[in-house]
C-alpha cells in the first residue's frame, strides 16, 4: 500500500508536490481514485483565493484539475467531471482555458455535448474572457463540437457576429461553415423521415388490419343481436349503442391521441363503422306502423 501523503501547508509549492503525485497515480500506476485524491487534497491546500504568487497559484490549480478530469474519466465517471471541476472555480466564468477544453472534448466525445451548452456560453460571453488569447479558438471548439451538432445554428451565427476576436476573413468562414451544417441537418431531416415514414407504414397496416377484423367482429355479434331482437325491442337507440360500442372499443385497444399514427388509424375505424353501421341497419326492416 502506498504511504498516505504529507500533511501539507496550504501553498502553491505544496500543491505542486501532490500534482506531481497525482499525475505519478494517474499515468505510471492508473491509481485514478489515488489521483483523483492528490488533486482534490492539492486544489484544497490552494485555498479560496489566488494569495501570493497569483499565475503560479492559477497553473497549478489548473494543472490538478486535468489530471483529475482525466482520472475521473478513466474511471468512466466523466458524468461527475463537470460538478467536480465547479466545486473548485464556483461558476464556469471564472474556468481556465485548458479545463474549458478539455471539458468541450470530453463531453463530445461520449456525445453529451448538451452539458456544455450552457457551461460554454456563460464562458464565452463573459467580457472578461474576450481578451484572453484562447477566446478565438475556444469559440471555435464550442461552435464545431457543441452548437452545430446540436443544431443550434441561430446561436452559432450570433456568437460568431459577435465575436470581436475573429477578423473579417474568419467570419465569413465560420458564417459559411454554420450554413453548410444546417444544409446538411436538413437534408438528413428529409432523407431520414420518408424511410422512417416507410419503416412505420408496413406496422401501421398490420394494426390496422387487426383492429379492423375486431371491430368487424363486434359489430356482426351486434348484427346478429339485433335480427333475433323481437320488434318490441326495435325502437331502442340502435345507433346510440353501436356507437356506445365503437367508443368502448377504442378504450379498450388504447390508442394514443398523441401518437402521430393514431390519427389515420381513427379516421380509417371511422369509416369503418360508417360501413358497418349501414350494414347492420340493411337486414333489419322496421315493422308497419300501427302494429
């Protein structure tokens, strides 16, 4: 087992000496809990507050903070990674650019990149951020590995309209790049929805046959009901129970209102009761008046 670590005084040097541990856990020994321990314990003994020493004090917080992204991630609790990040920076405006990254790609690449919809915007719209010199290309990954694949096709165009750190050439690039995406988000919306149009039919047909020979049933039992009913029983409400019947039934076989193909299914057993309505009512002759 390896020796606990030292108690260390809360300092930027301290904090280094359990990065180097940390990244010994995670790369020489795949110890990713051990690691993911030597990071918290090193962002702990930073403190709240930059202190003395404020760019040394920032590279190694951020430094613990790959290393535990990077741990967390091969342990595949990535889903933690992005809480466990904000528990030491607080709001994600105030995340370095190297922890942004890394966040941007790891959430991509296990195709969760909503998380970072928010996280990413919230970054790139703080006016502190614009001047840094890694706004362009974090902008950038945002745009390619978050807005465009989820669509968010008005949003990219307006960050990229605003944003001060892309000359005229590169807007124009980006502006033609968001266009060729939402070209193509719209040719695959109209080639996936006919073969899903086509994948549904074959199933809807079949359900509606199996509805429709139930529904036939029930109405020939009615049917054959009604022509051994004696003429007292004719002047009953005979529509009023066929469609009392027909209602019944479509509770019975529960039909979703919502589900998009419930609509023809219901118009088609319409119809079909209509026919079938007419049918029962064919036979069966009402009887003189006065009798």
């Amino acid at each position: 087992m390896r020796a606990e670590p030292p108690a260390w005084a809360p300092g930027p040097a301290q904090a280094a000496a359990l990065l180097e541990e940390a990244a010994d856990l995670l790369v020489l020994h795949r110890d990713f809990a051990a690691a993911v321990e030597r990071c918290e314990a090193g962002c702990d003994s930073l403190g709240p507050g930059p202190g003395p020493g404020h760019e040394s004090f920032a590279e190694v917080k951020c430094s613990l903070c790959v290393v535990g992204i990077q741990a967390l991630a091969e342990m595949n609790r990535w889903r933690e990674a992005l809480s466990w990040v904000l528990q030491y920076y607080h709001v994600p405006e105030h995340l370095p650019p190297k922890v942004l990254e890394l966040c941007i790609l790891l959430y991509s690449k296990v195709r969760e990149p909503q998380v970072m919809l928010e996280v990413g915007g919230s970054w790139l719209g703080s006016q502190a951020n614009r001047s840094l010199p890694e706004f362009g290309s974090l902008l950038e990954l945002y745009l390619a590995q978050v807005l465009l694949p989820l669509g968010r096709f008005g949003a990219a165009e307006e960050l990229v309209r605003g944003c001060p750190a892309l000359d005229s050439e590169r807007r124009l690039q980006l502006l033609g790049t968001i266009g060729d995406s939402r070209a193509s988000w719209a040719r695959r919306d109209e080639e996936t929805r006919p073969a899903a149009e086509e994948q549904q039919d074959p199933a809807a047909e079949t359900l509606l046959g199996v509805l429709s020979q139930k529904l036939l049933t029930m109405l020939t039992l009615l049917r054959r009901t009604l022509r051994s009913m004696s003429n007292h029983f004719y002047l009953l409400p005979y529509k009023k129970m066929l469609l009392a019947t027909f209602l019944l039934y479509l509770v019975v076989v529960r039909l979703d209102p919502a589900s998009p193909t419930s609509l023809p299914f219901i118009y088609k057993l319409v119809q079909l009761f209509r026919q079938a309505w007419a049918a029962v009512l064919s036979p069966v002759h009402r009887p003189p008046i006065g009798d």
